[in-house]
C-alpha cells in the first residue's frame, strides 16, 4: 500500500550546508534544514526556495513526476557584511 501511495506522488530531498535554513515549496514552509525527512508533493512544477538570514537565498523551479524523487544539495552564499537583515513579516496570533 505504501509503494502505491509513493508512486502517485513525488519527492524531494533538499540538503544544504547550512543549518537553520527554511525550506519552502510553492511559498509554503515545509520545514527547516537539516529536514529529518524527504518531502512528499504532487507531479508537477514547482518552486524551491532556502533561506537564511546570513545567506543569500537560494530560488529554483523543479519538474517533478509522480513517483520520481529529486535531490538538491544547495550551497548558501553568505550576504556581504553591512547587509540589513529584512523585518520578518507579522505573524498571525495563535487561534486566528
């Protein structure tokens, strides 16, 4: 049951060499390098980015097919020294 789940959909392995890295997919945060587990989508294009306060961030758009698995070693380059870290956006109060 589990082989057939996993052939309808694809996955993605996204390491870098950074710890603390978010991770989204399709402007979604996924998760936080370094991620304990693959992550699972629907076939299709979709976008990857990785970012990092202290590193540039890291942006690519990625083919998937349902029951293929990619995997993306990503290497931060870190801003230059004097760049202004951007605010975090507002987060919304918990039960809203």
């Amino acid at each position: 049951m589990y082989a057939e789940a996993r052939a309808k959909v694809a996955t993605l392995v996204v390491r870098t060499d950074v710890e603390g890295a978010l991770v989204f997919v399709d402007g979604t945060l996924r998760g936080m390098t370094p991620l304990p587990d693959p992550l699972f989508v629907e076939p299709g294009v979709h976008s990857i980015s990785v970012e990092h306060e202290e590193y540039e961030t890291q942006k690519m758009m990625l083919q998937l097919g349902a029951g293929g698995t990619i995997e993306n070693g990503l290497q931060l380059k870190r801003k230059p020294a004097g760049t202004p870290t951007p605010p975090e956006p507002p987060r919304p109060a918990p039960g809203t």
